[in-house]
C-alpha cells in the first residue's frame, strides 16, 4: 500500500518528529512514531496499585510455602511409596510433591514479577537511537542513570512489602537445589559398618532353607549361610546378603591356630564372611587340608584356621569372623554382628 492510500489524518505531522517521526516529504516509509501513553488504573488510583502490591506479595509468599514444601517432602514421602493421581495415574509421591513444590515455587516468583512490571512499574514507552557498540562516557552515565531511574520508577524502596516478600522467594528458592543434593546417593550413615546379622538370629543354610544344627555340618565340608529373616523377595535383598553371606567350615578343635577363633566358634564350627577383603567377590573355593579358602577374583588366599588371616593376594586383611552358638532348640544362632566391616578395606582408610 503506498502513502497515497493511507488517509491523511492517520500520517506523521511534524510535531512528531521529536517520536522518532519522519516527515511524510523527506521520507513516504515515515516512522508513525509511538502511541500517547494510556494511563493504567494503578496510575491514578492508589487503592488499585494497593491491590496490585498485595497480589504480587501474595504470589511471593506462595513461593516461599512451595519451596518449604519442597523441602519438606524430603521428610514426609519414602522413596518407594506409590500414589494414584488421576488422571496420571501411578506415580512416585514423592516425585509427584516434588515436582509440584518446585514448579509452584518458579511459577509464582515469575508470575509475581510479570504482574508487578505490568501493574505497578512504569509502562510507558521509550524510543532509544542505535549507538556505537563501545559504550563512551556519557553513555555510561545515561545508563546509570537510566538504572536509578528504573529502580525509582518500580517503586521498591517505597513497596516495602513486594520488596521483602521478593526477597524471601528469591532467597528461598536456591535451597531446593541444596535438598536435591540428596539425590546424589542416599547417604552411606553405618550402612557399609553394619550388617542384619544380631544376637539370637538362626544361621539358615542357603541351600535347604532350614535352620542349622552343628550335626549339619562335617568336618571338611564348606556350607553357605544367610541370616534369620532375609528372605530373597525383598526389596534390599541383594544389598543385605552382600554384606551377611557367611561361610560354614568345621574344624578340629586342636587345628585351630586363633585362640579368640576357638572363642567364637561351636565345637569346631566357625563363621566367617563370605565377601573378600579385596574388591568384595564372593569366595567359594575351599581346601579341606589347609582349611585355605580362595577368591577366585584375584586368588587372595586367607587360613580360616588362623583367624581368617591373608596368606597369599592383594586381600588387605583378614576375613571378619561371626561370633557363633547354639540357642535351646539346638541350632547354630549368632551371638552378635560381625566385630568389624565386611568386604574391601575403605574403612582402614576413613
């Protein structure tokens, strides 16, 4: 469309050129210049800037409740709790708070600072000539100048309560990223010190299923042993027979060279950890002359006639010996947890 078909009344005049405005003579593409500023409602009435103000302040506390619900959820939902959300359906609840805290938290900080530059900071708008990229001088001060001016225009020093409400959001909000923290890895606690072995549990033989009686077991033989109660349908299974498997050897009395081993074996029956000291394979080769058991990982050899010590390999000490009897119903019982850490050395090292 050219400049004849745009009525006159709707072309630049003159007295817009101080706009941005060109004069329809010197150039027909003229720049019609911004429109007269409209005052908003907030502009002329102060009870609806008041409004505004506690809108604003409202969606900033909302940010601050979601962010300490964030936090909260760590406590309140377990990891494995599955909840019915319709229409999602089945979802981790605390994925499901987790998500929607954290949104709930940004959402309402931005939604709370669009309506505030929408509402209460100046609109009004500001045609601003291209300059050199090399900012000079005076450029520089303008645009301090320009930065004073728009913290004086959003009002907040004298917003006390948008201020202070924006603040606490703004604080707030990092710590939602500090609990995520958690999701690294559940924290180790004594969970690598201690096992499920305890006084009175029964030693169940890994093969049968059935409690042990000291006739169960010959001399010579290697036997295979989980704790009373660790069954292997739940859910940690895995991680607690990693750290309770046991091997079950009988030993003549007299060929027992560690008297504290005598001490806590039955009879010739001694217990000791089944995972390495070395990388933590499971060791189940056994020499019935040398009562010598092998890691067939990296061929660490420990005496389980001598307190289990290491005689051969890169195993950095002895295997952990569980303290052992017979309860009343005469089956082998364990009279405690192991004395020591099962598995590699990182606790000779921490």
């Amino acid at each position: 469309m050219s400049s004849q078909d745009i009525p006159e009344e709707n072309l630049p005049t003159a007295q817009d050129a101080h706009h941005g405005g060109v004069a329809v003579a010197d150039n027909p593409f003229a720049d019609p210049g911004l429109p007269a500023h409209k005052p908003r409602i907030q502009d002329i009435d102060e009870r609806a800037a008041k409004r505004s103000e506690r809108t604003v302040a409202l969606l900033f506390t909302l940010s601050m409740l979601a962010t300490v619900g964030f936090i909260a959820s760590f406590v309140i939902f377990p990891v494995d709790k599955i909840v019915f959300i319709w229409p999602i359906g089945k979802v981790s609840a605390l994925n499901f708070a987790l998500g929607m805290t954290l949104g709930t938290a940004l959402f309402c900080i931005g939604a709370g600072a669009v309506h505030w530059a929408r509402t209460l900071m100046s609109d009004e708008e500001v045609a601003d000539e291209r300059h050199p990229i090399a900012a000079p001088a005076d450029v520089k001060a303008k645009v301090l100048e320009d930065f004073a001016d728009g913290a004086r225009e959003s009002d907040i020093g004298r917003r006390k309560l948008i201020r202070n409400t924006m603040y606490g959001a703004l604080a707030m909000v990092p710590l939602s990223g500090v609990v995520l923290l958690r999701d690294l890895g559940p924290l180790p606690e004594l969970k690598l010190r201690k096992t499920v072995w305890a006084k009175g549990k029964l030693l169940i033989n890994q093969n049968t299923m059935e409690p042990l009686r000291p006739e169960d077991v010959l001399v010579g033989s290697l036997t295979f042993a989980k704790p009373e109660g660790l069954e292997e349908d739940s859910h940690d299974y895995m991680q607690q027979i990693a750290k309770a498997a046991l091997m079950i050897v009988r030993i003549q009395p007299e060929d027992i060279k560690d008297k504290q081993e005598l001490e806590w074996s039955h009879d010739g029956i001694v217990a000791y950890s089944k995972i390495c000291t070395h990388v933590g394979c499971p060791i189940s080769l056994y020499e019935q002359q040398t009562h010598h058991v092998l890691c067939p990982c990296h061929q660490s050899t420990f005496d389980l006639s001598d307190g289990g010590r290491v005689i051969f390999g890169p195993a950095g000490h002895a295997l952990p010996q569980l303290r052992i009897g017979v309860n009343d119903e005469g089956f082998l019982e364990a009279l405690g947890d192991f004395a020591e850490p099962v598995g590699p050395a990182f606790w000779e090292r921490g």
